[in-house]
C-alpha cells in the first residue's frame, strides 16, 4: 500500500529551525521524483523542493538558501531541513511523490508548520 506519513511539523519561532520527515511505503524512489509542498490559508499549493534517487535537486526561490531537501534510499526518508525560518514560511507542508513515468502525485496527509514568537 502506498503511503506518506509526515512528521516535524510545529511552532517555530522566527529565525529558528525545524526538520519535516517522510516516511514512504510502496513507493520506488527510483521511479519517483520526491518532494515537499505547501500550502498556506487562501493560497495555492506549491512546490518548494524536490529530489531524485540520485539526489539531484530543484527548489523554489524562497527555500533555495534556506531550506534543504535531502534522501535517504535505505531508510525510504525523505526530509525537508528549514533554517532562518519566517512567518510566511507558514503552511500545510506536504510530501509529495510524482512518478516519473505517469506522472501520478502521491501526497501525504500534511504536516503544520506555524512560525509565529
């Protein structure tokens, strides 16, 4: 069964840190383009980082100095490391899976991120 279950997610101060996890189940991380998104109160989804299997990355412009996206192959985790954290950076943050061949989104149920002092 495929499944993405997030985990990390919480209340930040401006300027901290926080670490968002995925584990993925029944996915083929080398078929797949994994990623994070988010989603803020009255705003579109959208694509913040994404990484290959071979660890080849692609960010939005707002994460590209702050935030990392990483993969681990062996622990089927996929994390999103945020850094000099704001209070736009607010949002349902969701992991995403895309296959490379359909072109299917898998998604998971999404992790709160709220950065408020």
């Amino acid at each position: 069964q495929v499944r993405l279950v997030e985990s990390g997610g919480g209340l930040v101060q401006p300027g901290g840190s926080l670490r968002l996890s995925c584990a993925a189940f029944g996915i083929v991380f080398e078929t797949n383009i994994m990623g994070w998104y988010r989603q803020a109160p009255g705003n579109q989804r959208e694509l913040v980082a994404a990484i290959t299997s071979f660890g080849d990355t692609t960010y939005a412009d707002f994460a590209k100095v702050r935030f990392t996206i990483s993969i681990d192959n062996f622990k089927h985790m996929v994390y999103l490391q945020m850094n000099s954290v704001k209070p736009e950076d607010t949002a349902v943050y969701y992991c995403n899976a895309e296959d490379l061949y359909t072109r299917r989104h898998r998604w998971g149920q999404g992790a709160q991120v709220t950065i408020s002092s």
